[in-house]
C-alpha cells in the first residue's frame, strides 16, 4: 500500500478495560474479525483488511477512548513542530518494532493525538468504506489556539463548510462553529478534506475535555445506533442528517466514544 500523504489520519485505536469485550462488541457492530498483535494488543480487519487496533489498558487512570494518529514522514521535527506552535508532547518518538515510530502529543486545548511515522505498517489497509474509519474532528473550546497550532504542525488549510458550498460530520443548521482541514498544496473543501475542528457550546458541561472524535464509515446509521443499544452501549447523539449524509454519536459497552456516518444515497 502506498504510504500515506504527510498529515493525513493514517491509523486509529481505542484503549479498552477489557480487550476480549472490546472483540466481541467491535465483532458485531462492524463484522470485524481480529488478530493478535504484539502483547495485549489486537488488529481488527474488515474483509481482511486493516482498519483499527484494540489495546488493553495497562493503567487504570488511562481513558477508555478511541485515538487518531496523523501521518509524518519526520516525526522529530513533528515533535519540535508541536512544542513551538504551544503543545504539549505526552510520549516521545518511541519505535514500535519493525512497524513504524510513534509518539503521542496534546493541542493547546488538550485535545490529544498521536503521529505515526511509518515503516512495516502503513496504516489502513481501508477506509472510506462500511466498517472502516471515515473522518476526524477535534473537538474544542480553545480555536482561537488551536486552528493556528494544526496549521502550523500538519499544514492543514482550514475553510468553513459554509464558505465550501458542503457539509461535512459536526456540522448541522443549528450554527455549529465548525471548520474542515485539508492538507497542504490543495485546494481547502470538501473533496480534500481530511478531517476538522468543532467548538464545544455551553450546552455541554464544563468539566468536558478537549478530545478528538473519530468517525466509522457505516451501510445504516439507524440500525447501527439500535446494535449498539442492544450490546450494552449507548447513543449519545441519535441519528440526525446532515450534508454529508446520516451521522450518530456513540459509546461502546465500556464508554469509549465514537462517531458513525451513512453516506447519503448517490
């Protein structure tokens, strides 16, 4: 597979209380099947394809929540990138075997994500489609900071779906304060965009963090909703439309949240 462009989202995983749960709940929503990786770690395929892993927790105080991790092809001066645009790096570069370097850093807001700099493992084998990843967003109360750190780190360029003539997940006619990236050399829209940023309103409760949600491509919203219910999880946003199609916000059995999306009907 080829490698993915700099900064685009290249992998996501979730850190889980209890990973054969975790299995069992991912299983079913999405048809995924597993394999084990290297310690308490498993791959989850969609058609045989990769498309997210699921980690143990090794430390209760970790949250229980899904991560996204952004392409480098220099994952040092991603670091030094970070720290002078104002945030906050959580893991230094670290080598995951022959797979690749990671590290993990925080926004200005505290929103946090990882960077993946590849080697053996490019990361999805698949995506875009039903029961693959689809879209990222951070979510903030802080964009006066944050719009101009991703700009300087991954070298989005933002635009207003608004201003785009398009929607995109996050976004509704209730006034949401929303704004897509796309990467640097292209032309900032819909057709480039590789995820966005949204602002909290006050009708959430103040002690909620700054945090990215990441998005899972589905063939049924709805229906994806009713399993969730039926395997013990939640639904914290119910279905509603957007421009982009059918989006619902989730959380699994074990309270890690996540989005869906139905791509409307071509």
């Amino acid at each position: 597979m080829a490698a993915f462009a700099q900064s685009a989202p290249c992998w996501v995983d979730v850190q889980l209380p209890d990973l054969e749960a975790g299995k069992r709940f991912y299983g079913e929503l999405f048809g995924w099947t597993f394999r084990a990786g290297d310690g308490p770690f498993a791959d989850a395929l969609s058609g045989g394809a990769l498309v997210a892993g699921l980690a143990a927790k090794q430390d209760g105080r970790m949250p229980t929540a899904w991560g996204v991790y952004f392409a480098t092809d220099d994952i040092r001066a991603s670091v030094a990138r970070i720290r002078e645009a104002g945030g906050q790096v959580i893991t230094e570069p670290v080598r995951a075997g022959r797979s690749g370097v990671l590290a993990q850093a925080a926004d200005p807001g505290g929103a946090v994500f990882g960077l993946w700099q590849a080697a053996g493992r490019r990361g999805f084998q698949k995506q875009n489609e039903p029961g693959s990843f689809c879209w990222t967003e951070v979510d903030t109360r802080q964009k006066e900071r944050v719009d101009p750190f991703y700009e300087q780190v991954f070298g989005f360029r933002s635009v207003d779906p608004d201003e785009a003539g398009s929607g995109a997940p996050g976004t509704n006619e209730s006034g949401v304060d929303f704004r897509m990236w796309s990467p640097a050399g292209t032309e900032p829209g819909p057709d480039t965009a590789v995820g966005g940023r949204s602002v909290i309103t006050d009708a959430f409760p103040a002690m909620m963090p700054s945090y990215f949600l990441n998005y899972f491509a589905v063939a049924d919203c709805d229906e994806s909703a009713a399993t969730v219910v039926r395997l013990g999880g939640r639904v914290s946003a119910p279905p509603f439309d957007i421009p982009s199609g059918r989006m619902s916000v989730l959380q699994d059995d074990q309270g890690a949240v996540f989005g869906v999306l139905q791509p409307p009907v071509s």
